[in-house]
C-alpha cells in the first residue's frame, strides 16, 4: 500500500471533520476548507492506487 492512500485518507477525515464543524458553527471558511481537504484527499488517494497499479504491473 502506497504511502499516499494513507496519507490521502487521513486527509479526507480532517476535511471531513472541519466540514462538520463549520456546518455546525456556521463558519463558511471552515466548511470550504474542510471541503477542500477532502477533495485534495480525494485525489491524494487515487494517485496511490495508481501508483500499486503500476508498481504490481511492473513487478508480474
């Protein structure tokens, strides 16, 4: 497992975490923010996966 899965994963939950948070405070930045967290999560993830793509291909 790609050190960028996890780290996009971890991403993702703080972004989550800071999207709750600002719906419950009302603080549109922190909403934004937590969204763009998880976006950057998102893709944080998906460059991993591509990554033990390529690197199980290689190895076969």
């Amino acid at each position: 497992m790609d050190k960028d899965r996890i780290a996009g994963a971890a991403k993702q939950a703080k972004g989550a975490m800071k999207d709750a948070a600002g719906k419950t405070t009302g603080d549109r930045n922190l909403q934004a923010d937590g969204k763009m967290d998880n976006a950057e999560g998102k893709l944080q993830k998906e460059v991993g996966k591509a990554k033990d793509t390529v690197r199980d291909a290689v190895r076969r």
